[in-house]
C-alpha cells in the first residue's frame, strides 16, 4: 500500500495537535501583594475562588477585595480541574485548614488530592 508523504505527514501534525496540552492564559487582571499575610478569612465574607494553578488560590471577598493564597506544597490535579471543597468546624478558613481537589468522574464529583493552605496574602491591582 502506497501512502502519500504529504498526507503521511499532515496525518502526523493531525495526531500530535490532538495530543498537545491546552495551554490556558490568565487574562484576569495582575495584583501585587498589600499588606501582611493574615492566617484566616471569614467564610461568609468569600464571594469567589479562582484557581490560578496547582499552588495558587484567589479568594473574592466583600468589597472586591482579593486575598491570595500560596498552598505551600504543588496540588496534584487543582489547576486542571479549578474546583475544591473545604470542611472547618469555624466560621473562618485558615491556613491550618485542608481543600481537597474535586475531579469530574463520570456522573458527579469525586474527591481527589488534599492538600493544606498557606497564609491569605491581601492583593491589590498596581496604582492604587
């Protein structure tokens, strides 16, 4: 059987872009760090979480105001998936406390890594 080199090759250039990893963007806006780390934010105060990658966490809380959380160690799976769950017997998530990955598994969520927060670094766009 004769195979075409060109579309030998366009087969090939076919099967590696399926296989190439999405390489997502942040087109969120920057922040830089304002003020001390604190080691816990009121949960009824958290509007919103964004994942930024494995390690990164930011937190919406009232008044728009983005608190930034560095998990000390990577957290296999949570850039990826963008979603976790919290469980704390306070009315504060803290430092001390643990997330645990949720992956999508067929018909529902399933629990995956768990890995422990950092300190909440409060964060700021630049100029203001």
């Amino acid at each position: 059987m004769f195979v075409h080199p060109i579309r030998g090759i366009a087969f090939t250039l076919t099967l590696i872009g399926a296989f190439s990893p999405a390489i997502a963007k942040d087109t969120g806006p920057s922040y830089q760090p304002s003020g001390k780390p604190v080691d816990c934010i009121p949960i009824r105060s958290i509007r919103s979480s964004s994942v930024k990658d494995d390690r990164t966490i930011d937190f919406e809380v009232n008044n728009k105001r983005i608190y930034r959380n560095i998990l000390p160690n990577s957290c296999p799976s949570l850039g990826f998936e963008k979603r976790f769950s919290y469980a704390t017997s306070l009315s504060q998530l803290c430092s001390v406390d643990i997330i645990t990955v949720l992956w999508n598994a067929g018909p529902g969520l399933q629990p995956g890594a768990s890995c422990g927060l950092g300190k909440f670094q409060p964060m700021e766009k630049p100029g203001k």
